[in-house]
C-alpha cells in the first residue's frame, strides 16, 4: 500500500509541512500512529497527551480527541496546536513541528 493512499474513505490525506511528505491517516488511529507507519520521524514520549513531546501545529484540517482534555491550553487549541499521539483526524491536514 502505498503511505499517501486514500482509497479508503475514512482514510484522511496528511502531510508535514516543510518536508513534503504526505502520509495516509486513518480517522481510527493517532496521527503519530500514522506517521510511524509511514516511516517519518516524529518525537513521542508518553503517546497519552501528557508530555507534549509530539506537540504540532495544524496548518490546515482537523483532529479529535479521544480523551475529553488533552494538555494543550484552550489558547493553544484555538491557535491550531495538537498532540499527534492522541490526535485522530477528521479531515485532510496538514502539520507542522511546533
């Protein structure tokens, strides 16, 4: 399978900003999880939402959160900030390092 395919159409299109590189992100499974998958490098260190090792920037798109807080700020939060380890798409996206 190649790692951009989004045949599937609960299977989201991601792409890291800077880089280029495109990763397919299913809706049922962690950002981080995806990335990993596809072979890219990303810091994780709890993969719970608590360290903020994997904290991102989305540039464009959406993500969900299993947990009702993940520990980002409301201000973070509504300035686009994520946790790839918990972060479950619900769109294309685009992400950048923080």
């Amino acid at each position: 399978m190649n790692p951009a395919s989004t045949d599937h159409p609960h299977v989201f299109k991601g792409r890291l900003e800077g880089a280029g590189e495109v990763f397919a992100a299913p809706a049922e499974q962690s950002l981080f999880e995806s990335m990993r998958q596809a072979g890219l490098d990303w810091p994780v260190s709890c993969r719970n939402g608590t360290c903020r090792s994997c904290i991102g920037h989305l540039s464009a798109g959406q993500v969900a959160y299993d947990i009702p807080w993940p520990g980002l700020s409301l201000e973070e939060k509504r300035d686009g900030y994520c946790l790839p380890c918990i972060a479950k798409p619900l769109t294309d996206l685009v992400l950048q390092r923080a």
